[in-house]
C-alpha cells in the first residue's frame, strides 16, 4: 500500500494530494472537496508515509496499520471517530495491532487515525498493490563482435601539408 504523496497539514481538515512544487512550497488538493490551495514551506506539513505508531517493541508504518485495517474491514470504512467512543477505537486498534503502546498513542492521534482511514477508504486510495507482472524478455540472439579491420588509406585526400594539384 503506497501512501506517497498524501499529506496532512496543521490547521486544516482532512488530508491533501501533492499536485506540484512551487519555489517556496507544494501546490496541493484537498481530498475532502477537491480544492487546490497553495501549503507554504512554513506550515507543519507531515506525510503519511513517514508516520508510524508507537508499539512496545518497534515502531510500525502508518501504510501496515492501515493494510490491516482494510483487511478486518473488507476496504469499507471503519469505526466514525465523532460517533464512536475512545474505548470503541481503542479495542478496534486492539484487535489488529495488539502490541500498540497506550500509553504514548493519544486519544488524539486514535481519532485522527480513524478518521484518515475512512477518508481514505471512501475515495479509494487504500487499494493494495497488485503486483503487475512484466511480459517476458524476448531472448534475442547476441551478434559477435566484428573484427576491427585496418582502413586503407584512400588517395583522395591530400596528406597534411600537401597542396592539391589542380588539372586543367
């Protein structure tokens, strides 16, 4: 599952799709109403790929987190985060990340987890990756190197220094 691209940005909602760069930030689209706005290099700007949750032995990629939700919810969308309580989101997280740390995963950050992931799974960007499967190289003969022959020396053209005689 590929994450590229999607950004968060503090002090908006929801989540954006970099379209492009400009000399002092990212040109970006929002997914929630597909409104291009400019994000500025001084904004705290975080992407999804580069964020991951807190376990008790490693940290686990915000992408795999996501990859089991969509396998415990058939690709629909989990829990809502505004309907559910913290217990509710926090025995769902439970029951596919076992080994999450409690106590350094806020309910803050388990809101917004929830809620990137229906965002995500309502537009359909949360689709595993299919493994495309590259046609075979046709096997294509090798030619031998040809043997490098010495040129002759053609009397056509002058050697240095010479002067061409002119025929009248």
């Amino acid at each position: 599952m590929k994450l590229t691209g999607i950004l968060s940005i503090a002090g908006y909602p929801g989540l954006f799709k970099m379209v492009s760069q400009m000399k002092t930030g990212l040109v970006v689209e929002s997914l929630l109403d597909g409104k291009r706005m400019p994000a500025y290099s001084t904004q705290k700007i975080l992407a999804l790929e580069d964020i991951s949750i807190y376990t008790e032995e490693d940290d686990v990629p915000l992408a795999d987190v996501f990859a089991m939700f969509l396998k415990k919810t058939g690709g629909k969308a989990a829990l809502n985060p505004k309907k559910a309580s913290i217990y509710e989101l926090s025995d769902f997280l439970t029951s596919v990340l076992p080994n999450y740390d409690k106590e350094r995963v806020y309910n803050s950050d388990l809101k917004k987890l929830f809620q990137w992931f229906n965002l995500l799974a309502e537009k359909g960007l949360l689709e595993e990756e299919k493994e495309e499967k590259k046609p075979a190289k046709k096997a294509v003969a090798k030619k031998e190197p040809k043997e490098a022959k010495p040129k002759a020396k053609s009397d056509s053209k002058p050697a240095k220094g010479a002067s061409k005689k002119v025929k009248k």
